[in-house]
C-alpha cells in the first residue's frame, strides 16, 4: 500500500496539483522534546503554492499520514518559521516548520516570562492550572504525583517552571494534540514489550518483527556524565543535621564515579499539602545579642561562622567521617533525598547505551513502548524504550528513524 500524506493549512485542505509539489514532509515525535514536529519542504517554481495558498507564521496545519503500517493522525501543528527562496535559474521553494505547540493569542504557555511562586502543591496541580491558562487539556500519565514545598518562577515561561519539575522526577512532558502529556519514564520501561527488533547477520534479514530489513542500525555505548552511584547530602542550619542518602545503579556497577548532589528541598516538600507550614517559624535565642537591638536571628555570629555556613561545599564531610556528623532521622527527609538521587542517577544514566536504526517507513511504531531487541550482542539484547521517531516522506523513498533507549528496571539501593 503506498505512503501518502494529507496537508490541511489553516483548514484548508490542498488540492491534488499543489499537494503533487511537496518535495517531502518529516514528522518527528518522541520523549526528548516538549513539542512534536512538521517540516515540509515544497517545490514552487513558478510560484503557484505560494499566490494560492496564504502561509504565515503561527496559522495551523493538520498532518495525517496513511499506509506502511496504518493511518497516523499526526495532529495540528503551528508554524513556527517559514522561508521562501530562490533564484533565477532553479525557480523558487518552501521550506515550513511548524511544532504541536501552539502560537496563538490565548496561549502563552511557551512565550510569556513570569515571575511568581506557589506553596504547598503538587505536580498535577501545577500542570492543571497552566494548561486551564493556556486553553489545553492534561493528560497526567505518572501514578505518582510527587508533593511541591515551594516552587518559584523567576523570569521564566510555564513551560519552562513545568519542564523543571518534571525533570526532577524523570517525567517526561510534552505538548501534543492540544493537551500537556506528563509521562514517567520508570512506567513506560516496565510495560511489555510490543514487539522484536532484530539485528542483521548472515542469513537473517533483521527487522522489526523479524520483517523487512533494516536500512541502517547503529549500536553505541559511552560512558562520559555516566555514574555508578549518586549521593544526595546536605545540612539543615536550623537543626543542625545532615541528610545523606546514596542509591546505586547495578547496570553501571562497572564505573567509579559517584554523583554528589545538594538538594535542600523546603520544608514543605515531603509533607502533607494541607499540613501548617512552619518552615519560616524559628527559635529566639535566649538573651538578646550584643548591639543588636532588634534581637535579630544569628546577628551575634562571628562573621566567620555565617561565611563557612553559606559557603561551604557538598560532600559535608568524609563518608568517613560520618560519627561526627549528627545525621538526620526524619524519615520524609530521608526517603526524599534518597528518592531526589535514584532519579538524578537515572535520568544521567539513560544516556549510557543507545540504539539507533532506519527502516522502511513504518507508521506503527511509537515513542513511549518498549521493544526487545535481538541478535546484537550479550551486553545490549533484551527490552528498550523507545524515545523519538522521526517519519520522513521524499521523491526519494519514505523511511522511518528509530531512537531507543535502554530500559533501567532498578530501584534505589
């Protein structure tokens, strides 16, 4: 069955002699980026496309492609940037970039910087209401919704404050269809996998499912930014305690390095949402400080003291050292550092092993569902997520490229 793709811009669909001129049309979707997106490339040497259909920036374009696996509607796009060019010999064309994030007037969740804080939420609530701002649905995927303490927006776009957050977790968000997605990836590496991909050797074609070959594969491993190991310590100065807590990766026990974070969450974070804040009451010392007739807190430190307390570095001290440190025995304040580690050491980690490949086009393949790959070595076989597809449609042949990732079915140890 042929590939063909259906353009609609600005509603209108393109009538056969105009939709004969696209030159080719790619659709990239995947985890890695907040917005999907459509580039169209379109030949126009006498101008027609360009005096009979009017293109401007940020009019919509829907995008459905049918055949080689089935119908994928790809959804309405945007476009982001658009180029005429040409010359006096080769006539003119088009190129059209267009992302699943809208560009329009009621919707600023990519464009306007703000400045703002919220206390006492959660994720799904902060996702709720900056897709209630912006005219978009929520598809909230994660089974979790991790609690916020305080969240602050300096400067920045609600994509951006969200993406921070999301990133924290290791959820993966992204913006399709009219509808903010937050994914966890830890979910989408414990489903089943869907299907096999199989690599070539001699006398075995490859292919996904076994069929049809694969035009290009590559394998890769690094091991740069990589850790076996993360540690999340810091110092509470109100208490004087010191949270530590480590996690371990078994799938990159064969490294040295460990990762050393300092993640001083407010107070707030691990407790009940509903729960009085009392991050901001502190103790009176007991006698008034010398010249300090306002009685202000920590006033009467030698300057000294107050320098090493702002400024001292993470690790505290020595693993070694750890009987001199009194350690924290909150248990909230444990699991969080130990949870804020496990996800900081996975989300460095994905990067370790990679897998890409190139087939004939195949409109059933996913971002988001997990695969096990076959016949490439004993270190790689096994399931992997994948996390971009990009779908391009040419005069020259259409074919998919595949990127995937290695699922890390751990937990914090």
């Amino acid at each position: 069955m042929p590939v063909t793709a259906t353009v609609s811009i600005n509603g209108n669909a393109l009538p056969t002699q105009l939709a004969g001129k696209l030159t080719q049309l790619t659709y990239k979707e995947g985890l890695k980026f907040t917005g999907d997106t459509v580039s169209i490339d379109i030949a126009d040497p006498d101008g027609t496309f360009r005096r009979t259909f009017r293109l401007k920036a940020a009019i919509p374009v829907s995008v459905s492609i049918s055949g080689g696996g089935g119908s994928r509607d790809c959804g309405t796009f945007h476009i982001h940037s658009l180029r005429y060019k040409g010359d006096k010999g080769g006539g003119s064309s088009i190129h059209i970039d267009c992302v699943s994030i809208p560009i329009q007037p009621q919707n600023s969740v990519r464009t306007e910087r703000k400045s703002q804080g919220s206390e006492k939420t959660t994720l799904q609530d902060i996702t709720a209401k900056i897709a209630s701002a912006n005219g978009l649905s929520v598809q909230f995927q994660a089974k979790n919704n991790p609690k916020i303490g305080r969240s602050d927006q300096h400067d920045q776009s609600d994509l951006v404050q969200l993406a921070r957050h999301c990133d924290e977790e290791n959820y993966a968000l992204k913006i399709r269809k009219g509808a903010i997605w937050v994914l966890d990836r830890d979910q989408m590496q414990a489903q089943g996998p869907v299907g096999t991909i199989v690599i070539p050797s001699p006398g075995v074609v490859g292919g996904v499912n076994g069929i049809g070959g694969l035009l290009s594969w590559d394998i890769n491993e690094i091991v740069e930014d990589c850790y076996n190991s993360a540690e999340v310590a810091y110092k509470d100065h109100k208490t004087g305690k010191v949270t530590r807590e480590k996690v371990s990766d078994p799938t990159c026990a064969d490294l040295g390095h460990v990762l050393r974070l300092k993640h001083n969450p407010h107070d707030a974070e691990s407790t009940d949402v509903n729960a009085k804040d009392t991050s901001k009451q502190a103790t009176q010392p007991s006698k008034p400080a010398l010249n300090n007739p306002l009685n202000l807190i920590g006033i009467d430190n030698p300057f000294s003291a107050i320098q090493k307390s702002l400024f001292s570095m993470t690790p505290l001290q020595a693993l070694s050292d750890t009987a001199t440190q009194t350690l924290e025995t909150n248990s909230d304040k444990c699991a969080r550092a130990k949870h804020v580690a496990e996800k900081k050491l996975k989300k460095k980690n994905q990067k370790r092993h990679g897998i890409s490949f190139e087939i004939p086009y195949n409109g059933g393949i996913e971002s988001g569902t997990v695969y096990t790959l076959v016949n490439g070595s004993p270190d790689v076989d096994g399931p992997w997520l994948v996390v971009n597809v990009t779908h391009t449609l040419s005069k020259g042949g259409n074919k998919t490229h595949v990127q995937l990732e290695k699922s890390q079915a751990w937990g914090g140890s």
